[in-house]
C-alpha cells in the first residue's frame, strides 16, 4: 500500500523549477501521511520529532522519505497539489480489496454493494479563509467562512470496518457565480465513481436531501441503483397516491415479530409518482415501523423510495439497506471527528488546496487502518491487545521514538509482541 502511494505521489507533476526544489512534492505528502496515519494531534511537534534519529530514519524506512521538510516547507509543497491527484489513490486501493475477495463480504443483495453518501462540514472560521471556502452571512453583518465535504462510502449493514471512497469538496469554483452545494457535489462523485468502477452494480443510500428528481435522474444515467429516505413534507403528492392506494388496499404489508418484544411492520407500494411534474419519475415506496410491544410505542419510523421492485422476499433487505445509511455518520465522521484522527483540526489553511489535501490525508490514513482491519491479523492482534483506538496509536507514537525499525512488519509486530519479535528479528 505504501508502495502504490508513494508510485501515486511521484505522477503529480511539479511546476517548481527543479534548481529551486530542496524537497520533493511526493517527500512532502508522504512527511504529512506519516503523520497522518499515526494520528499526530500536531504537525509542527510531529515535525520537530522527526528531527530525533530514530523518527527520522523510521520516516525513511516505512514511508519512504528522503528528505523530511520542515512544517512551513511542507505546507506551501502541500497547497500547490491539485486534491484530485491525491485521491487517485482511493480507487486503486478499491481495487486491490476486490482482488484480494475482501470485498465479498460487503455484496449487499445479488452481487449489488451499498454505498452511503452525506456531506459534512470541518472548518469554520470568521477570519481564516481561502478561494475555496464557502461564505454565509450572518444576521449581523459577519461573514463565516468554511469547508465542507461531500463523503462516499461503501458500506453492509453487517461490517463493522467501512470503505471510504474519494471525497467530493463542495468549495467554491473558478469561474462559478453560485456557490456549490451538496447535491452538485453528489452528481460528480457518482460520475467519478462510474467512471472509475464502469462494471460495478451499486445501490447508493442517502437522506431525504437525495430523493428529489434531478439527483435521481442523474442516478439513473449512471446505472446505479438508489435507496433514499422519502419524507412526507418532501413528497406531498407522492403520499396523496400512496394514501388513497391504502383506501383501496393496494399497499402491502408484512408483520414480522421477534425474541426481544419487538414487532417489525413493512408497508409498500410500486410504481408511485415522485412529484406532481409531467416528467416525473415513477419510484417504488416502503416504509418500516419498530414497535416496542412492551412499551406500547413506535420506537423507530422511516420511508425510502428505491427503483427497485419491492416485494415480500426482499422489503427486509431493503429497508436494512436504508437504515444502514446510518454508518457514514457512526463509523466514519463520528470516528474521524471523536476518535483521534482531529479532522476538524486546522493542520494549515493555505490559498489554494492545502486545508482540502489534509482533508484528504487524514482520510485516506483512516482508509488504511479500516484495511487492516479487514486484512492484516498482526494489525488486528496489535489492536486487539491494546484496546481502545486512541490507546492504540498513542502506543504506536511511542513505539516511533524507541528505535528503527527495518519494515513494517517489523513494527507492527513489535507493537503486538516485543520480546517475541526481537527475537525473530536478531535471529533472522
């Protein structure tokens, strides 16, 4: 994985005179990436570390630098790098998942994976800005600037370990009057993510934001399935026909009853209008009710509109797909945010990209570590010993500053085993 980053980092192209180039644009990415991965609250005492010997050769050894770049150095490196080359990455890292059969245990329903989206906001500031930031006008006069992400990720509602895909900045553009929003950002990532996986089958899942026409049209023409909430205050007209589908007993229904008290209810009607427009789209409705029967009350309620048949052998599916939306918010920002990856830190600002390539970084560090979760059994034992995720990388931090470390099998095992892997490594 390191090797495929670092091979990644060496295509962007540098505009710098090379007479002029102290440290390479692919020596400063993966400087921030090791960073980055071992969850450092600070890139000015995580780059003063690395004066120390021993993190300094470990940079070199696991991340490949050459020359480590002082944090100013690294910054103005950094802002100058267009965010879409960094991501490249994400997709190859898909990839290699799908080709080592790790993906089969994301196959949601028939061979199709569910990939959640959500945006999400993780900078704000009244005096920092840049190009890229959206602004809003506060009541009194004051201008708040910030950055916002459009996030993608692949996800069951089974797995624990979720698959972050290239994010989408909602930034302002060049050249754009109208500030981007979220939808525009969702239509380029379901273009990216076709173009970049043409023969995937997908389900995309969001909240009642995405049920409107014109994202689910731009769905549609990229062959992808959809399961999105629908609200009744979104979807008036929509409802109208479903209520009097229900006078005339057209909606049906499955009652399902478990161990724990509760009762399952699933309601569902096909073919319904979206809107009153005469180039509506016509959509499939179901909708899930948990009743509590020891409590007497309804403790969860949703709806969903998919474009796909509901019937009685697949509305559980269904609506186990729509409840898993539920994931990019727990699994993923919440641990971004909560969990020691600082997300909403301000690693550096920068004029052009460089809070977005950070953005970036950090997630892409995230992406790794939810790999090894899926893949790596010393990684997982090393984890499992420790606990809890903070404990884990504050222990890694600190196995970095005890010596060098030749690989990162080396490392990582040492982390899980010390005494047994010092003796493995002086005997071989």
């Amino acid at each position: 994985m390191v090797r495929e980053l670092s091979e990644c980092f060496l295509t962007i192209p540098d505009a710098r005179q090379p007479k002029k180039v102290t440290y390479s644009i692919r020596d400063c990415l993966m400087s921030a990436m090791g960073m980055m991965f071992l969850q450092d609250p600070s890139l000015l005492q995580f780059q003063r570390r690395m004066q120390d010997e021993y993190e300094a050769n470990n940079l070199e050894t696991l991340f490949g630098v050459s020359e480590i770049p002082a944090d100013t150095q690294m910054r103005v490196v950094i802002d100058s790098v267009s965010t879409e080359k960094i991501a490249k990455i994400f997709p190859v890292y898909l990839k290699l998942l799908q080709r080592g059969q790790h993906l089969k245990n994301y196959d949601f329903m028939n061979g199709y994976y569910l990939i959640a989206l959500d945006g999400s906001e993780y900078f704000t500031s009244e005096e920092i800005s840049c190009p890229c930031c959206l602004k809003k006008e506060s009541k009194t006069g004051k201008t708040r600037y910030h950055h916002q992400i459009l996030q993608s990720v692949l996800i069951h509602p089974e797995m624990r370990q979720v698959i972050p895909l290239a994010p989408e900045p909602i930034q302002n553009y060049d050249g754009h009057e109208k500030q981007d929003c979220e939808i525009n950002a969702a239509k380029r990532v379901i273009e990216k993510i076709r173009k970049s996986h043409p023969k995937m089958k997908i389900i995309i899942t969001g909240d009642g934001l995405y049920s409107k026409q014109p994202f689910i049209e731009a769905l549609i023409q990229e062959k992808m399935s959809f399961i999105l909430v629908a609200k009744p205050d979104d979807h008036k007209i929509m409802y109208k026909m479903i209520e009097n589908r229900d006078k005339l007993d057209n909606v049906r229904e499955l009652e399902v009853s478990d161990d724990k008290g509760n009762l399952h209810i699933y309601r569902w009607t096909n073919g319904v209008k979206l809107n009153g427009n005469q180039s509506t789209q016509i959509v499939n409705y179901f909708e899930y009710e948990l009743f509590n029967q020891e409590l007497d009350k309804i403790t969860y309620k949703n709806s969903w509109v998919t474009n796909i048949v509901v019937g009685k052998d697949n509305v559980q599916d269904l609506v186990r797909g729509g409840r898993a939306r539920w994931k990019i918010e727990n699994e993923t920002f919440n641990t971004l945010k909560n969990q020691g990856y600082h997300i909403e830190h301000n690693f550096g600002h920068g004029k052009n990209n460089l809070s977005n390539n950070f953005f970036v970084l950090n997630l892409l560090a995230f992406f790794m570590h939810e790999i090894f979760q899926l893949t790596e059994i010393t990684y997982q034992k090393a984890r499992l010993k420790i606990g809890t995720r903070l404990e884990f990388f504050n222990n890694l931090r600190a196995f970095m500053r005890m010596q060098v470390y030749v690989d990162w099998t080396q490392f990582i095992f040492y982390v899980y085993d010390p005494p047994k892997a010092r003796k493995y490594y002086q005997h071989n």
